[in-house]
C-alpha cells in the first residue's frame, strides 16, 4: 500500500468513524450514570430522519441538526422516562424503542415526500460542507506529516471536529468536575449519591439526555454528512458497533475514540477490498471485515484482554428505601 | 403497589397495553393523514377475513410460536436472548445443509433430518453466548447482540462463496430436491376443503404446536424445568438448593437456540425452497414481542404469535393496498415491546388504582 492510498484510507476511517465516536460518547453518559442503552441505534435513527427532512424542507443544515437532536431527545425521553420513573426493564425499553425508530422514520418520511421511505437528496447548504483548517496548502507541502494534515485531518464536515472535540469535553467533565464525580458514582452506588442528598432520578435523567443530544449529532452527520438525505435503516447496525465500542473501551473517553478509529478503520477496509487483496496477497472475504467488530467485542468481554466491568449498578433502577 | 388479582395480572395487564398501543398506532396513522378504522379493516380483511388470508397468518404465526419460545425458555432462566435472529439463520444454514446433502425421496424423511439440523446450528449458535455468560460473566444480551451481526455476516458469505450454484448470480443456495417440499395445508386431505387456495402454512404448524406442549411439560412438569425457573426466580436460592448454575444456563440457552433455530423448517424448508440472504425476516426479534405478550406462557406465546402473525400479514396488506408503508407493522411491534415489556409497571401502577383493597367495613 502505498502513501497515497493509506492517506485515502485514513480520510474515510476518519469520517466513518465519527458517528461511531459520537454514539459511543452518548452510550457513555447513560451507562455511567447507570441506565443501559442499547437504543442508540433507534435515536441515531430518528435523528438521521429528522435531520434530513429539516434541511430538505429549509435548506438549512443547522436547522436540520437541531431538529435532528429533538427527534434523538424524544426517543431519549421515553427511554428515561420507562427506566428511571417507571422501572422498567432498561434492555427491552431500548429494544423496543430501536423497532420504533425503525418503523416510525420511514413512515414520516414516506409521508412527508413520497418517495419511496427517503428523503429528497441534499445538496449546497443542506449538508455540511467541508472546512479546510488553516494553512493546509501551506503544512500539506512539509514532507510526510504535511499530506496528512492536509488529506486526512483537513476537509471534512464542522460535525467530524465537534465529535473529536468531545473527546476530551467528556473526559473532562467525567473526572474534573463535580457533576462527572457525581454522575460515576452513581452508576456505582445510587443509595451513596442519595445519602448526600443529590437526587438520582434528576442526575439519570440528565445524563440520558446528554446522551440524545450526542445520538442527535450523531444522527444528522449520518444524514448531512456521511450521505446526503434519509434512508430507511440507514444506520446500519452503526448503534451497536458503537456499543461495542463502547464495552471494547470500557466506559472511557479516549479508549472510546481509539476503538471507534479502529472500528471505522475496519469500515473503510471493507470498502477497499482491491487494497487489503494487495497488502495482504490473498481475498479477505469482506463479511469478515464487517464481522471483525463484534468478534473483537465478544473477546473483549470474554475477558481475555482485560476484563471489561460495566458500571455497577447499570440497567437497575434505583428504588429509595423507605 | 397493589397487588393485582390472577386474572388481571394474564389478562387485563397485557390486554391495556396491547390497547394503549394500537391507540399509538391509531394515532401514529392519522398523523401520516390516514384513516385508522380503514386501516383496520383492511388488515383484518386481508389476514383472517378469508381461509387464504388465515393461511398467511398461520405461516407466520408458526414462526413466531418457535422464536416466542425460544426467548420464553431462556426468560424462565433470566436470561434474556435478544439472539434469536442469529440462531435462526444459522437454523436455516442447517436446515439447508441437511436437505442440499441427499437426495430425499419423502418429506416425512428429510423434515427429521432438517429438525436435527435447524436445532442443532440454532442451538450451536447460542451455545458460545451461553457459555461465556455462564463462565465469564459476559452479558449475554450483549454477546447475542453482536452474534446477531456475526450471523449475518457468516450467512452471507457461506452463501456467495459456498451453497451459490456456480451459475447463479444470487446470493442464495441451489433448490432443494422436490423430496423436502413440505405439504402446505392446501395439500392436506381435510384441510383441503378450507384451504381451497395453496397457501404457504405448512405441516412446521403442528411441529410448532407440539413444540409450545413439549416446552409447557418441560418447564413445568420435570425437574430441569423446575432448575430452571428456579434459578431465573433467584439464583443464590438456586445455588443453595445446589442447582449448577453453568450447566442451568448452558442448558436453557441451548434449548432457546434449538428453538429459534427450529424456525427454518417454516421459512426456509417449507416456504422458500432455499436458503435465502435474510432468511429469517426478523422473526427472531418478533419472539421477543410474543414471549412479553404471552407472559412467557406457551399459551400465551400461541395466542400472541397469531396475533403477530395476523399484524404482519395485515401490514403486508396494508403496504399493498393503502397508502400506509409496510413499516406500520415495524412501529407496532415496538410499541407492544414498549408497552408490555419496559412500561409494565405504568400500566400496573394504573390498574392498582382500580383494585386498591377495600377497608374492611366498621374497623376506624
């Protein structure tokens, strides 16, 4: 593989990366608070949809992005609402809530514009248009760094630098400060948390709204960014690799933005079967390569490469004692 | 919270929440400027308005009655298998191997064959999960999860590079040998007189019915059964009584398997003729909406496969007919999910207003 080609690959790994770190960045604020979600994959969904109709409708992408987080908050709202005031089971709320999504999206798109369950194509301002960081004409002539300032890092759409900015946002506001020390102990100990008079049902709540906001974006980078419009089902499965990257990083920011390169990697491979029959001299078969996340997630939890513990008191809700 | 009587807690309970969501539904429809009662009609004109409608219904329901057991045996054992979906298309990939390896002269000889192989690769395929929930710890809804991708990453390529027929562009297994066609119920002596149309319900309906009656006995009527209900109910309690919990959990993931992937003797076998990419539709995941809906009951799993069964031909007429996409059925079946499954105390919470217990008269 030549210099050129790694260039181009590492550019689409990047961009196939991002709603894959923004889901997993939203899966972690719910998980660490305690409340599982397995329906980011609903909420990236419903946000793709409403992105894509919003911007469609007005042309405007920014707008398509903030209808875009309200779609990803309703779901996220039943969701809190089931699990946290309603106890309910947290797995089958997000299960539900994905066939939901599934269904709901192509319904209202099909009813919005006939066509066929998608959005009409967009284009111009409708999308999110490429930002050249500064001087990468200038850096992209250095040898060997300067092409991949230039064609990888530079070029890609506002919502590719927002996730990788949120990387270190989260691990801030995780570790240092209040509401993170606040928000892990919680999904620890919840009876601890209360004991020092912070309200649980108000932290969770909180934290699974982060979580549609960051599904949200997720979404509408889907839909304004990776493509242009809404297509029935087009997440993918996109929900769950971020699951699993999530489990595959433990719960931790920068672990999270690692596993999901190297899970976009694995995605920007499979879409270049010609290179990896180069580099490696035999066919992959490219089922594999969309395979290898979930196999590497299931070692993962298997244990053999480090035990990966969910918070503690994830996926129960939290009954005051009387 | 009030403690609801028994009726309320089988009937009333699921009852509500099947109402509350078709009432989304109802409102799902009017809002995409439809008309629910013409939704309605048409869906139960075209399912069970006519024996050829009823003879889509029960080709799904008998789907739905293996894979709502499937999820209902391993809910015995708390364990929730969101797997389904994978253990039935590696079901298919069994029951293809079995009927592509002779050529059968009978179906009564090839449907043995291809049971053994559905249930057996179904049952494989939870096995892994099963055994690194019951030895590791790894959360099983996750690990059936990703078994579910790995499935259909698996399927695919066993059927571009393996089972395609050299001269076949499809991404799909060779015929099976006229000997495996399973005889639809048009094609059974006396049920022919209904079934005047040929319709793809199939003998696997008595093979799913025996099944819900072989799975009531074994849960409730022997020993392993009883194993395993009691370590869904506690766990410590199980351990102490000196029930294994590794061999528990094995056990009851690998009969959930064998079931979901008994399934393709229905869509595979009996319908299909081939093994089709996507074999299982997503009747893996419908379980989960029958066993929720069937309070994990084999009755109550038939009673909701049919309904299901009725919601999907329904939808499909729907998709045909009316202007309301296909997807509608999509909606609903999260919705019952939702209801039944996840907002199963709201609605509990509600009906324990109605049977708060009444003071006892005089006492002050």
């Amino acid at each position: 593989m030549d210099y050129a080609t790694l260039l181009q690959i590492l550019d689409s790994t990047l961009r196939l990366a991002t709603p894959l770190l923004l889901a997993c960045l939203a899966g972690l604020y719910s998980e660490r608070s305690g409340v599982f979600d397995i329906g980011l994959e609903g909420k990236m969904l419903a946000a793709a949809m409403c992105t894509g109709a919003v911007a469609a409708l007005t042309g405007n992408v920014w707008l398509g992005l903030l209808a875009g987080i309200a779609g990803s908050l309703v779901f996220a709202a039943i969701h809190g609402l089931a699990s946290i005031t309603f106890r309910g089971n947290q797995l089958i709320s997000g299960v539900a809530l994905n066939f939901v999504a599934s269904g709901i999206t192509v319904l209202a798109a099909q009813s919005l514009f006939r066509q066929g369950g998608r959005t009409p194509p967009l284009t111009g301002n409708g999308r999110f248009n490429p930002i050249e960081l500064p001087f990468a004409d200038a850096i992209g002539q250095v040898p060997l760094v300067g092409p991949f300032y230039r064609e990888v890092l530079s070029g890609h759409g506002a919502l590719v630098y927002v996730a990788l900015l949120a990387v270190p946002v989260t691990w801030w506001a995780l570790y240092r400060t209040r509401f993170g020390l606040r928000l892990r102990a919680v999904g620890e100990n919840p009876a601890s948390v209360d004991t020092a008079g912070i309200s649980v049902v108000r932290l969770r709540y909180t934290a699974v709204m982060i979580t549609g906001v960051l599904c949200g974006i997720a979404g509408a980078y889907m839909a304004a960014g990776l493509q242009a419009g809404f297509g029935k089902e087009m997440t993918a499965g996109r929900g769950y690799i971020a699951l699993a990257a999530l489990i595959f990083a433990k719960w931790r920011p920068w672990y999270a933005l690692m596993a999901t390169l190297l899970f976009g990697f694995f995605q920007a491979l499979a879409l270049r079967p010609d290179v990896i029959k180069k580099t490696v001299g035999f066919d992959v078969p490219v089922p594999m390569l969309d395979a290898l996340p979930y196999i590497l997630t299931v070692i993962v939890l298997a244990g053999f490469v480090g035990r990966a513990i969910p918070p503690r008191a994830g996926g129960e809700a939290y009954v005051k004692e009387r | 919270m009030t403690k609801l009587p028994r009726w309320a807690d089988l009937v009333l309970v699921p009852a509500i929440s099947l109402l509350l969501a078709g009432i989304i539904s109802a409102l799902v429809i009017l809002a995409i400027g439809q008309s629910p009662s013409e939704a309605l009609r048409t869906m139960v004109q075209g399912a069970v308005g006519s024996a050829y409608g009823w003879g889509y219904t029960l080709y799904y329901a008998t789907s739905f009655i293996f894979t709502g057991l499937a999820v209902t045996v391993a809910f015995h054992a708390s364990l929730f298998n969101i797997g389904g979906e994978g253990q039935a298309q590696l079901g298919g990939l069994g029951v293809a191997l079995a009927c592509l390896a002779l050529p059968w002269p009978h179906w009564t000889l090839a449907l043995p064959a291809a049971m053994a192989g559905g249930a057996l690769f179904g049952a494989a395929w939870a096995a892994v999960p099963a055994y690194l929930q019951a030895k590791r710890g790894s959360h099983i809804v996750i690990t059936t999860i990703m078994f579910n991708y790995i499935a259909a990453a698996l399927l695919i390529y066993f059927l571009v590079e393996v089972l395609r027929p050299p001269t076949s562009m499809d991404p799909a297994s060779a015929r099976f040998p006229e000997g495996t066609r399973l005889p639809t119920l048009h094609e059974i002596p006396g049920l022919n007189l209904v079934f005047s149309k040929q319709v793809p319900a199939n003998v696997t309906l008595f093979v799913a019915l025996l099944a819900c009656w072989l799975v009531w006995v074994l849960l409730w009527r022997t020993r392993l059964g009883y194993e395993i209900r009691a370590f869904g109910k506690s766990e410590p309690a199980a351990r102490y009584a000196g029930i294994n919990p590794f061999r528990v959990t094995m056990i009851a993931m690998l009969i959930s398997g064998a079931l979901a992937g008994l399934m393709s003797i229905n869509n595979v076998m009996g319908e299909a003729g081939r093994l089709l990419q996507n074999s299982a539709e997503g009747a893996g995941f419908i379980g989960i909406a029958v066993a929720l809906m069937g309070r994990n009951h084999p009755v109550g799993v038939f009673l909701a496969a049919i309904l299901f069964g009725f919601l999907y031909q329904g939808g499909a007429e729907l998709g045909l007919w009316t202007a309301i996409p296909i997807e509608l059925r999509t909606v609903v079946q999260g919705l019952v999910i939702l209801f039944t499954g996840a907002l199963d105390y709201m609605v509990r919470m509600f009906l324990g207003l109605f049977f708060r217990p009444r003071p006892l008269g005089g006492a002050a």
